[in-house]
C-alpha cells in the first residue's frame, strides 16, 4: 500500500500499511555529525499533527524535548522561567527556584512529566522528612510542585495532577504565647532613649508587618490627620534592599493612629530633622546613614539588646501585631476592622491565627455566662 499524499506544512507525516499514523521532525544534527529526527505515532492523521505542533512549541520554548519525554526537573525549570519570574515578586522567585534546585530535583527531577505519580510525590515527601527537612519547608515543597503541576494540566503537558491526591505535610501547631499589654509597657519602657524608639511604639500601636514598618516614608505619614498609609514593604533580596507592593491588595491600607503613636512620630521626627533625615521619599525609621534598616541589623544590634533589657527575651517582633490584634479584640473593636487595620485579606485569617485570648479573658467570659444565666432565671 502507498503511503498517502501529505499536505503543505505537514512535514513528514505518513500512514502506514498497518494504518498507523507517523510522523517525523527534524531535529538536526549531533555531535556525531549524524541527523536526529523525533518519530512520533497516532492512530489519526489529525492526532500525529496536533503531537508535531506540540513538539515544535516545546522546543520554540526551550523545552528541547517532547511532551512525552520531557521530564519533571524540565519542565520545572521552564515553568520558572516562563510563568514565575514574569508573574511573581524576585523573592517569591528566588524562593521557589531553591525548593526547586534544594528539594524537588535532586528526588524525583529525573522522573518523566507523563510518568509522575501520586507514589513519588509520597516518596519525596518521606525522604524529606527522614533526612530532618523541617515541615515547613516540606509544605512549600507541596505547594510549588502542585502549583506547577497544575500548570502542566492546564498546557496540556500533563494529563492529570497526581499531587492534588496527596495530602498535604502537616505542621505541628504551637501554641502562640499571649503577650500583653504589661510586656508591650516594659518594651517601650527599655526603648526610651534609643534613635528609633518611636518604631517601637508605631508598631504595638499600629500592628503593621516589620517589612511594612520598615518600608515608611515621611510621605507615607500624615501627623495632621494621625494617619499613616502603607504602600510598600522593605523585602532584602541576595543582599539588596528593595520596596515592592504589600502583600495583597487589602494589605494597602490607611491605618488610623492613637495618640500615643502620633506623639511619638512627632518627637521622632524633630529627631530625625536634626539628623537631617527627614525628605518626603526617606524612610521614617533610617540607618544613621538615612537608608532603609536591614532585618538581620536591626533584630541583632537594635531589637535584641532591648528585648533583654525589657526582660523578653525570645519575643520575636512579630508577635506585638499579634498582641495588638489580641486587643483590640478584648476592648471588644469590630472583627472585621482588626481585619482592615492588620491587612488581612479575611476576618477569618485574623480570628484564626491573631487573636490570642489571655486567661483572663476566658474567666470573664464565664462569670459573663453566669450573670446572664442568674439574669435569666430571676426574669
């Protein structure tokens, strides 16, 4: 039987006498000076021709193989180049490639794309464990690998995702010490006196993330009409400092200030004009240079020595947002305006994980309960 005539642009695809369906690509030549070709099969015409333009898109986009061999390490690299960077913040990239290169490649990088099972993600996962990786790190392997998975669903490069069937790495919860307000006094109390002692009070009074704190401009605070609007965070990237968007759109926010936090701007700023710190573009709290603090500096030359002096010692600094939150709570404020003034992107996220209700929040709710229930037994 002859092989049937093929149509323009079609390259070389055939059928054979069996009534199969092939066809080849080019793919140059090798070191050895000989042609390569990719010989693919289908049981139509139209099935050969889809997998050919499949191929040639992979290899357009430096995938380099087909589909069929393409394999889990690959395409992770491509799916970081082409989906992550464009899309994502540089930490959040830098973050995910080294799951990828620490985690995920060294494992199960080999394995084909098409061939991935719900097996190896479960195999990865035990490794991880057995060789102490933290479980925390274990879930951001989870949450990469599932996310560019699904990617591969939705390319068509992949006929299903297996690490959705695979539950989750859990972590084991602790329990958040409740600090209060007398330790919030005590900290203020030992930052009396310090350059940035005013940072201490805007942020227990405030709740703002560090990197918001830290990203204040003068522009950014309005003493007339005791606001402050965050517009950025401070994030360090393999030892620069940039000011990127907050970290969703709720986290953009005008937050209301106390008294108290106004009071302290304002003596902080007649300091920093003395400094000759204080042009609209600058950040509110400064090096003594005028540049934006480093974490690592700041926890280790600033942070640290007056959370000893204050008698604190292990409190790290994002757990006075949760004590604000905790608060505000108990001085009985609306939920959903905690939810506003933290940035958080639902009241449950706020409920759930800041809110720290002391025991004697606990107690007054059942001597409550019992004033109601004698109320209502009298009535």
């Amino acid at each position: 039987m002859a092989r049937k005539r093929r149509g323009r642009g079609e390259g070389g695809v055939y059928q054979r006498d069996d009534g199969m369906w092939v066809g080849s690509v080019s793919l140059g030549f090798g070191e050895d000076g000989k042609r390569r070709r990719r010989i693919l099969y289908g049981k139509t015409k139209g099935e050969v021709l889809e997998k050919l333009e499949r191929f040639r898109q992979d290899v357009r986009q430096g995938l380099g193989t087909s589909t069929a061999r393409l394999t889990l390490g690959e395409f992770l690299d491509y799916w970081l180049e082409s989906d992550v960077k464009p899309n994502r913040a540089p930490g959040t990239v830098k973050c995910y490639g080294d799951t990828i290169r620490l985690h995920i490649r060294p494992h199960i990088g080999r394995v084909q794309l098409s061939q991935l099972q719900a097996d190896h993600v479960t195999g990865l996962y035990a490794t991880l464990c057995r060789t102490g990786v933290p479980a925390r790190t274990r879930q951001l392997v989870h949450a990469v690998l599932h996310r560019a998975v699904k990617r591969a669903v939705a390319w068509k490069r992949a006929s299903w995702n297996p690490v959705s069937t695979v539950e989750r790495p859990k972590v084991p919860r602790k329990d958040m010490t409740a600090v209060t307000a007398e330790q919030a006094r005590a900290l203020l109390k030992a930052a009396a006196g310090h350059r940035l002692e005013a940072l201490f009070t805007v942020d227990v009074a405030t709740g703002l993330r560090q990197g918001e704190v830290f990203a204040l401009r003068w522009q950014d605070v309005d003493l007339a009409r005791a606001q402050l609007h965050v517009r950025h965070s401070l994030e360090e990237l393999k030892g620069k400092l940039r000011l990127k968007e907050p970290k969703s759109a709720k986290s953009r926010r005008t937050v209301e200030l106390s008294a108290l936090a106004v009071n302290a701007l304002t003596e902080h700023r007649k300091r920093m004009l003395a400094e000759g710190h204080c042009a609209p573009d600058r950040p509110v709290f400064c090096d003594c240079d005028g540049g934006f603090l480093r974490k690592s500096n700041f926890t280790r030359d600033v942070y640290a020595p007056i959370r000893t002096a204050a008698g604190l010692t292990g409190l790290g600094f994002h757990q006075w947002r949760h004590m604000h939150a905790t608060l505000l709570v108990e001085a009985g404020t609306d939920p959903r305006v905690i939810q506003e003034r933290l940035g958080h992107a639902d009241v449950g996220t706020t409920l759930r994980f800041y809110v720290h209700p002391r025991q004697e929040t606990h107690r007054k709710a059942a001597d409550a309960f019992d004033t109601a229930f004698r109320s209502a037994e009298s009535g």
